[in-house]
C-alpha cells in the first residue's frame, strides 16, 4: 500500500511518523508539492487532515484521480448527491470528524443514553467541547456527531485553549441523578492510528463504493453481533 499524505499540520505529521515508523510507501503533498491528477497516480490511497476549505477545493481533483479517499478535514459540508455521484464512478472515501478508534465505544455509550426517555420522564442532556486555540469550527464536528448519536436537542459550549487536543464531555441530568460521559485526546497519534485503519480497510477492499462515515465502518464490522 502506497499512501499519499495531503498536508503534514498538527495531524497529517502524526500520520506522516506512523507512516515512517511502519515503513509504508508515501509521498507528502503540501505547498511545496501541490497534488495533481498526474503526480498522484501510482498512490493506493489519499489521506488527508487539510482544513476544511483547502480540502473542498481539492474535491474534483480527487474524484478525478479515481483514488480511495479517507479523510479527518472538518469544517465543510458534502457537496448535494456526493454520495451518490461516488457509487456511480466506483470510488470509495472514507469520512470522520473524530478518527479515534476509542470513539466507536463512545458512540454504543451514548446510543444507550439515547433512551433516557424510556425510563425518565423528567432530564436534560448538555455537553461540552475543549479544543486548541487554532481549531476555527465550533462546535467541533465531534461534539455535532455526538448531538445527532443522542438523538436529543442540547446546549453545547464550546471553548478554546491552549494546545488542547480535543475533550469532549456529554451529561444526562434528571432531577436526582447526572451521568456524565467523557473523552479526552491524549495524543492525535489516536486520530492518526484510525486514519490508517480506515486506509487499510479501502485496500483490503472492505467496503463498497459511496461515501461511508468512519463509525459506521467499524460498528458494522466489529462492533455489531454477527449471526
């Protein structure tokens, strides 16, 4: 499996030492290597932690390389009928807000909150994010994936400090009870490891065509009781 890295930042250099470390085949693509249709040929897979707006203006570019895409950009909204338009040239991406592998437990944890109604008739649910000072959306992809598990209407205060990787924190408050959920980002080796797995599962041929969220990757294949 030969990878093509888009951009080295806080992330892409975690990717880039994983990639040195396992001795995987690689090229870099930054400024001063700028992708192109041409120059990304002979790759397996394109991994990339750009910024949400310099990866949509990437988004032809790759379609046209016909490459396995799997990408942590966040900030950005697919474009109307993307999925669709993938299935129908046969390309398979792979997309998260949150590459954490740890995250798809979370996910379980907080589709069981989910149905808090089931059992309370009086609670809440709030959360709230903590990130870098240089992370520009807010909230964090992570916290809106974490709204939409829940299924449930909610305040979420975002704040933004230092070099915080990335905590996350949901609670169910009823009148006599609160139960809180937490994730905390050591290290963006974490989002980098889930990047490569999600790379290996495109090579491996894992997954059919379209636009397949992350998660939903992992819960189906491992998470989920098979028989």
């Amino acid at each position: 499996m030969k990878i093509a890295l888009l951009g080295k930042g806080k992330t892409g250099g975690k990717v880039l030492e994983l990639l040195q470390e396992q001795n995987i085949p690689h090229t870099v693509f930054d400024s001063q290597n700028k992708p192109t249709v041409e120059n990304l040929q002979g790759h397996d897979v394109i991994i990339s932690f750009l910024s949400g707006e310099v990866f949509k203006h990437y988004l032809d570019l790759l379609v046209a390389t016909k490459i396995p895409v799997v990408t942590g950009s966040t900030g950005l909204e697919w474009p109307l009928d993307f999925d669709s338009d993938l299935k129908r040239k046969n390309l398979k991406w792979i997309y998260a807000t949150n590459f954490s592998l740890g995250m798809n437990f979370v996910q379980q944890m907080i589709l069981t909150l989910s149905k808090a109604s089931r059992i309370f008739s009086q609670y809440k649910f709030s959360m709230s994010e903590v990130h870098h000072t240089k992370k520009l959306d807010a909230p964090s992809g992570t916290a809106l994936s974490w709204k939409k598990w829940s299924g449930h209407e909610m305040e979420i205060e975002s704040i933004r400090e230092g070099d915080v990787i990335g905590i996350h924190e949901l609670t169910l408050t009823t009148p006599n009870e609160k139960i809180t959920l937490r994730h905390e980002a050591l290290d963006r080796r974490i989002f980098a490891e889930g990047a490569l797995f999600a790379a290996s599962k495109i090579n491996d041929n894992k997954i059919g065509p379209g636009l397949h969220l992350f998660q939903d990757i992992v819960q189906s294949q491992y998470l989920t009781p098979q028989g």
